[in-house]
C-alpha cells in the first residue's frame, strides 16, 4: 500500500489447476462462498459483456493522470496472468488502450481489471482483451512519476494482494486471497452443486418459501398476510 | 409506505386487455399521454436492452441489504404481472439473480423493476427475465427483516400501488395508475396515431417549425435570425 | 456562451474533405495529437455501440427541461452537419427522439451530441441516428423558453465554435477547433502510422519499456526491483 | 401525484398541540418510533445548522427550471405551515431565495423542504428562513409551466400528502402520515423516555452489550472471541 | 483552451471601480441580469461560509495531479485579482493549501476559484483566503507537466478569459465576461433597487401573485382552484 | 478483510507519546511526508469543523444497514483510540448516533471515522465527539448480522489494520500504517519544520518559481512566456 518505486519481480502464484476451477464459478457464487466478502465495488463494469475470466493477480499502483507503470508491469506479466490497477486518487482518465493492451496479450495476459478509465472500446472489443473499469475516457496520460508493480493494493474498495486470483465476469470482480483458494474453490463448488438442484425445483413452481423452509421463521418474526 | 410485515394477498388486477394495449405503446409514448408524469428516474435501466414489458405491479418493500421478501412476493405473483420493489433505503446490493429469477418466470411473472441490485446479468439475458434496476452487483443479500408485500411503494422516486400498471422499456419505466388505466390507454393511441403522421412529414424534410406551427410563438418571444 | 435568443444563420464550415479525413480517425488519437485536450466529460456516452461519425459542429444552447430550440435548429443543418446541444443547468430530461431524429436525418445530419437526455433508444439504433448523450430519459419536455442557435456553448465541459469539427466514437467525442483542423488532421495522421508499427512490434512480444526507452528514466526517477 | 394544474384550496391540518408535541422530538427518534420509516433521502441538507421545525405539510410540484407555483402555494399558507415542494425530474436550480422566504415568512410559514437548490444562503440565514434543500445554486428559474398545490407528491423518496407532519433537523427530514401522528408522537415520546434512562448509564461507563442483553443473541449468531 | 505551455503576461483588466460596484451585488443577482447565465456548476462550493469577493479573472489550466502551474500564475497576479484554476480532467486533489494562499494573499489575490480540491481549511479560514472548490482533499501534487497562465478556460461548465470579471459568495461564482461588465452593472442595479421595495412588498403580506400580475396568465394557462 | 464473525481482543497500540506528537501534524502534512499515500477518499467528512483526533485504530467491520457491531467494538476500546468503521457494502444509513457517541466517550474513544451515515449532529456537536462519515442521515440500522472487530479492513479506499495511527482533522483523515509511524512522525516534523520558513518567505512576497528554483525546470519543459 506503502510502498512507491518498488517493483517485486517475483510472486508467488496460486496452482493453475486451481485457478481454472475457481474461474469455472460465476463471481457471484464466489462471492457467497467466501462468506460474502471480496467483490470489488459495483461501478467496475466490464468493457463489452460476456467476458469471464479468472487469474493471479499481478498488482499495479499509479498516480492519478500517470500510466507510466503500466509499461513497468508489462515485463513481470506470465500466461495466464490478471493485472489488478489501483489508483492513488479517484481518477477516470484512459490509462490503458489498443497498444498496451497488444503488448499485454502478447505477454500472456488475460484481462486487466483498473480503478479507472480505459479507452479504445472497439479495439478491445475485438482483440477481444476483457477489460473492468469505472469509466470509458479517450483522456490520455503521462509517464512521469513512479508507482508500484506487485505491491499490496486497495482497488475498488478491495484488498488485493499479488497472487491473489481474481474471478470477473458481467456481474463484477471478486478477490479470492491466496490462502483462501482452497476454500474458497470447494465452497464455490458445493453452492453450485446445490444451485443446479435447487434451479430445477423453483423452475417447477417450488416456492422458495418452502424449499428454504421460510415459512416458520417469517411468521415468528411476525410477518401477517392479509386478505 | 409505512406498514412493515405485512401481505396483502388479494389485489385488484387491472383487465388483462387493457395492460396488453398499454403495453404496445413506448414508455415516452405513455408518459407523454398522461401529462409528462409517471417515470421513474433515469438512473432505472435494463439488464438487456431490446425488452418491453407491461403488467400489473406487484409490489414489495424491503430493508438495505436484505431480500428475504422477494422470496415472499413470489407466492402473490399471477402470471403477467410485473414485480416493483423498493427499498427503504439507498442500495445497491444484488437482491435478485437466477434462482429467483427461475422462481419468478415458473410463476407467469414478466419481469422486475428494482430499485436496488441486481446479479447474474448472463442468466438473466439467456432466459431471458427482463429486468430493470439501479445496479448491477453480485454482493449477497441476508435474510433477516420484514418488509412487506402489496403496501403503496416509492420506486425510484415514483408512487406505485399493487395493481397499477408497469410499462418498460429500453427508455425507462413508467406507472400508470389504475384508475388513469383507460384514460392513459386512449390518450396514448392518440398520440401515437398522430405520431405515424408527424413522422412521415418530417421524414420528408418538413420542419416541425412549420408542421407545429412554431414561427410565430418564436417570433412573439423574440428569437431574432441573423445573417 | 451569452446570447440568448439568437439563430446564426450562416457560420463557416470546415472543407469537407478535411472532415473526412479527422473522421478517419478515432477520439483518443486526435485527442493525443491536439495535446490532449479537446475531449468532452467521459459521462457522454454513446446511446448504442458502434457509431464514429464526424462533421461540422452546428450549436443549440436551451433551457432545463425545454427543447424548443432543437426544432429551430433543425433549419440550419446542412447535409453531413453533427449537433451539439448544451444546456443552461444541469438536466437529465429527454429532449430528443425519434421525430426529431427523423426531422435531423432527412436534413442531412450526421449525429447528436447533447449534454442532457434523449430517448427512444430502440428507434435510434434501428434509424439508426447516432447519438452521444449524459442520460437515456423517457421524461418529455417542454416548448416555453428562448435559447440560441450557432453561438458559443459549453458542452460537457468542452467549449464548441459553430464550425469546429466533431468527432465522436465509442471512446467519447472530441472538439477540433477550426483554426486548429489541418493541424490536427496531420498531427493524427502521424502519430496513427507510427502507432501501426508499434503494434506490430508489441504484438511480438517487445516491451513498451524498450520500444520507448523507458527503463533509463524510469531509473532516474528512482525504481527498484525487488528479486 | 398525477394531477398537474390544480390546487386544493382546503386542506386538514393535524391539531397544532400535537404538532408542537411532534416538533419537540428529533428527526431520527420519530423515524425509529414509526418503524424505522418515513425519512427524504439524505442529499436533504439544510441550508444553515441548528433549526429545527414541524409543521403540517403543505405540497406543490413543479416542472424542473420552473417556480412559478411556489407563487400560487404562498396563498395557500396559514400559519405554522411547512411547504414540501417536490420537481417531476432531477434539477438542482435555484427555485427559492429571499424574495419568496420574505412572502412565505409574512404568510406565517415555518419552513421549507424543497428536492431542488435554493439561492441566498446568506440572506435566508439572516432572516432565519430554514430550509433543507439538495442543492444551493444561484441558477434562476422561469415562471411558464404549471405544476399543483396541494396534491400528493414524492420529495427527496418519500410520499407526502398535504397535512402530513414534517418534522426536519440538523439529521434531515421525516414525515408522519396524517393519521399515524398521534400513534408516532407517543411511539416517539416513549421511545426518548427510554433514550434517556440510557444514556445515562452508557455514560456511566455501561456497555450496550450489557444494558440490550446482546450477548446470548451475539454466541448464538456465532460471534468468537480472539486473544 | 488549447495552449498549453503558454503564459500570457499581459491581460486587460477592467476597470476597478466596476469591479467592485459589481462585487456589491449576490451572484444571484448578476446572473439574473445577465439574462440567467453565466454561474459555474452549483458543485463548487466555498472552503467557509461568508466570503463575498470580485475581482478580474487571470485564469490557470492544470493537468490532473499537477498544481505547478498554480507557482506559475503566482507571479502575474496584480492586486485586486481572482484566479479561476481549471483542470483538463475531472479531478478532486488538494491543489492548494496554505502556502500558496500566503504566496497569494502576499501578492494581493483576493480569492481562488478552482474546479478541484483544496486543503488546509484551518489555515484558509482563519487567514482567511476566500476559496470555492469542487471537493476538499488533503492529496498533494506533483510539479511535472505544463498547463498554461491566462489562457481562455473551461472552469465548471464555464468559460473564462483573462479579465472577466468574477463574482463569488455563499451561492456560487458567476463570470461576468469583460465586454459585457457595465452592461450587468446596470442591470444588476436595477434589479437591485427593484428588489429592495418587492421585498418590503412581500414583507407587508403582498402575494407574488398580485405584486407580478401572475393571477391572469395563471388562469390562462388553466390553473385550477378546487375547495 | 475476510474474517467474520471474530473479534481480536488484543491488539498492539503504539507509543501514546508517539501518537501525539503525530497528532500534532495536521493530515496534509503527514500524507506528504510519507510519500503522498494513506488519504481516505475526500468524501469523508467531518460532522463539524474544528476538530483534530489522533490514535491507535479499533476497526470494525459491518453489513449494510446493520450496526451491531458498534456495541461489541465498544467494549474493545481503550482510552484514546480512534474507531474505524467499515462497511461490506455501499450505505448511507446512521449507523452511530448520540446513544453510541455517549459510550464510546465514556470509553475513552478519541473519535470515530465511519465509511456510511451517522445522525445526532447537534448532540455530537455538543458533546462534542468528533466524527469523519460519508453521510448524514437519520436511518436507523438493525442489529442481525456479524461482522468482526480488529481485522484489517478497507475504509474508504485505505488499508486500515488495527493499531495503525488515525489522523484526522479538517482536510480529511490519513492512515499511517504501525510499521510506518516513526518514521512518518520524522518526516512531517522535518516537513512541517521548513514549511514555517517557507511560509514566511512566500508571506515576504518572494514567489515559489525562485524558492523552489523551478523557473529552470519550467523552461527545460518548454514554457512560454508572451509579452
């Protein structure tokens, strides 16, 4: 959080297998398997829908209107990799385009999540290289003063460390804190297990009501119906 | 506005003709029918853009972060109707996802009006179940407080009463209450009779200076053209 | 910016061919090439995705809450003309839709740009009639107020001349004054072609940090790596 | 809600003494009293700290950028009247100032609660006029559409008859329905009979834990205690 | 607007009697005899309530996060003068605190306008140095891109050339542009003196209604009194 | 951040001595001496100005619209620490008020910084407990659900971890992290140190370009002078 100028070249990053499993789950479920904690604030909307990605988080720290770092992280980027972009002030302007976002891909990178603007929507629609941002600005940027690359970082309200996975889709990003992976993975997996059961009796008119046993509770709680 | 635990179970339903007619106009088209009143606020907006739904409100009351009477609501629903919840305070969290979107459609509902969050925006647009909310956001929601079910509602700054009719679109949202139901259906037929006209004119290069007779009233408050 | 009340009926557009060409170009490379400045706020956004239009900068200065002067302007577009539209005090309403669009396109004209809210989204796309704007509204407005046409505006924080090129696309919209046009376009010009050949070598896996020759004052400024 | 054009001459006006009494308690004690209901939105600020007023509600509803009703509600005053004037959109302009506090303060009005900006802030101070608004803005309006007196309307998210009780402070602003007001006045009175008893022991060092009985519920939900 | 880099030294200031027989007018009320124009977004707000200043504007444009042009501008302020800081981005960083307002105050600035934030609100009261700003924020800046001195800008949705004249108090700012600065005068005069004798009018318990002959074209418009 | 459910009993604070001298600095100071960083976002702000806390940081993490925790961290408190309050969730409701206020002082707390609502102004005033929130507003809160004290959390976009020093005054509230606190407490006096000589100097009329020796930097970086 602390620390500017500092570029850590080595993280260590969560298994591969694991991360693919966790990136199986929607972020949602995620979310309510981790205990309801770890999403990222909602105004992180996703450059164009339908993208759902999910990797270690390389972690980026930038002063507001500089995009300098975002070169720096390029080089400690691996396959797989998520880049997870803080800002040291609210700041909407468009740190990151078509050629960062070329050199990204090259590099191996699968989505960048930023506390932020970001531009060339058509471009990144494209490539196609997901992208979650809090706005969409043609704005550019300068390279001139220092940040951080794999430092801790609050981004959107979260906590991310480097190799923490990040999960995002169309519903937001959640933060899965590397010792909690396993967990987090099997929870995720027992919640979606019991959704597909439950989907099936509420598509057949079972009522909520019933199915979570809701009535009894309601009524000491003192809920009335009135007809 | 100010009973809290209660359902109303029975609830008068506009005719079923009526809404479908109401529900063949634009939301504009209606408000503007009824005298530029009945929107909810612009910050209202779909989950998926191209729907167009109407039905009678069902509505429901809920506390900041708790959604446990959606889950009530769903019993009261009858097929066609719309479901408008309001919460007694500022929100954002996802109330409303898949499983009770399943639960919603498996009773006839047409959609949901929020004025909160919502999440599983990929569900929500495959299945699809029109909504329109504040947010999108796949923070969870407890189960703890009463709210109530069919009580007169402030949705996004608009008064809704169970049994008014909901229209929505890619524009917005807009309440027609129940006893305007045929004045507003008439005058909207009107309008939008007039309107085909209107539209032709000026797709042939009239101006609507001439066609609205709009010199004149310019002239007298005394726009000046300069050459 | 103060004259109320006014239609210039003649202003000086820029060659049409120039315009073509800044056309060819996307928001944020003209924006860089012009200095970076220019943009409107971010809030402007694009009512549907896809649409880069360009052309001279017809002005509309109105009231809140009244787009009586839209239909004065709609006499003085020329063909390929683009609509800027500011408003006095900050406003969501939806003063445009699709008779206007109508009315707009059959005069020739290219797109809108206003600083408040339009409607009729699904006929706007269908036309379809570009637009970028702060707010989608269904909420009608009124026909009671003098503006002006063709004088100076401030819109979303941009100053706009009649005549100055706009340019708009998914990124945002830019303001290209007219004294500044042949400028701009070779200033784009440049820096386009010589952002194709870093993409390529980007694409190839080359950092930014080398292709710039970054890593020198980036140590300078003081960086470290952390083994 | 619905009707634009008119104004109700005759309106009831809950008794003055339980007006006084209601006037006597905080905004935050009458909202928990009735349930934890009834508050504006709290963008409601007033315009100078420390007054605090009740009154019965006297409405009006205006077109955004038009005040001409806040002239025809002036007649409509009696003495000890609150006027709550609610806008059909979002507008922060300035709709109120010292002229119309000089009309509304000789016609024996108490206060005003207005969901638009208000201008003066000096003068209004002076005077003391108070006012909760959500804007101060300096921005003038016109006199050209009609709105209604004495209609419902929803202010700020809340549902306003005409002879509710307003209650407003330094916390922001409730509203008691007609014919909730006497049941919330002894709610609200009981309610601070206790509140004192409390605070007292609270200051003597007693911990809320303790005085609510809040560590049975607290194990049982699970709470644990770390050394 | 779109110099950047650039300090113009010498601007025309107007004269200093008008200056300050502007200064003894509200915002409010120039903005009114302006014609209702002219006042910055209703977000900029004062650092402490009280202040009533004018003076010529000498106009500052930075870049987010960099107030070194605010050291720049130092040198060509002349006593009596205002300056009116814009920023190319949105941005909410404390520019400018207590070294600069005594940098300011030694060189006889009578006050800043600034569409960001600023710090040291202890220091700027009790100098005190009247400031309006956007936001207020301890942040600090960097000193490492060039914005430019006394260059027309865009400040909260108004333009500003070097030399206009601002007005600003408890209500806002309003530009008075310099050709038109006996214009307004005059204007404001007359309001003014217009003012004093309606408000002793309203004060003796006249309507507005009956004081501006707004009975007549009420009823025509179709205002309807029920009882 | 992902422990619910829990409450540390033990924390390590720091040196009292070193917490008040750090509390001799004002927030502005601090957050340049330690490099620019630490700062809560701008919108926190306090109840009423004057007041200037510092101390070992008591977090606490809670749902929306639920304060139950407030009573558990109270008996956590010793005198002089400062409460952080974070919340999972974006909200605006009064989470903390004069019952809690009169607790917390009777404790020893110093103040309390509140990512949400809060309500009592006038009572927290008086007392006078000093407050940082995001709002005001008289809505009450339940008390159903856990969250934990003394974990670390994210409040208004900073790490916050329990024993880190809070500053807090009129600018804002910083952060100043365990590890981090003698070395900060060095920096800001050595800051604050020649902040009073360059006061005076700048108060002597001698300007920041020549102080600061930036007019060699600013012409190496192309300004431009224009007579």
């Amino acid at each position: 959080m602390y620390e500017l100028g500092v570029v850590h070249r080595n993280i260590e990053r969560p298994d591969s297998e694991v991360v693919a499993r966790l990136g199986s789950f929607g972020v949602a479920t995620i979310h309510e398997a981790m205990g309801r904690v770890g999403l990222l604030e909602p105004y992180m909307r996703p450059v164009f829908v339908g993208a759902h990605v999910a990797g270690p988080a390389v972690t980026v720290l930038m002063q507001p209107g500089d995009n300098w770092m975002l070169h720096v992280v390029a080089e400690q980027l691996h396959p797989g990799d998520v880049v997870v972009a803080a800002v040291t002030a609210d700041c909407t302007d468009g740190y990151f385009g078509e050629l960062l976002a070329t050199s990204f891909k090259a590099r191996g990178a699968r989505g960048l999540v930023i506390d932020a603007g970001v531009r060339d929507v058509r471009a990144l629609t494209e490539m196609p290289f997901p992208v979650w941002s809090k706005a969409i600005s043609a704005k550019g940027t300068v390279k001139a003063t220092l940040g951080s690359v794999n430092v801790p970082v609050v981004c959107a309200g979260a906590l991310v460390h480097p190799g923490d996975v990040v999960v995002a889709d169309d519903d937001g990003v959640v933060i899965v804190p590397a010792p909690l992976v396993h967990k987090a993975m099997e929870a995720a997996a027992a919640r979606e297990a019991s959704e597909g059961e439950k989907r099936a009796k509420l598509a057949a008119g079972v009522l909520g009501l019933d199915m979570y046993g809701m009535r009894e509770p309601l009524e000491k709680a003192g809920l009335k119906y009135i007809d």
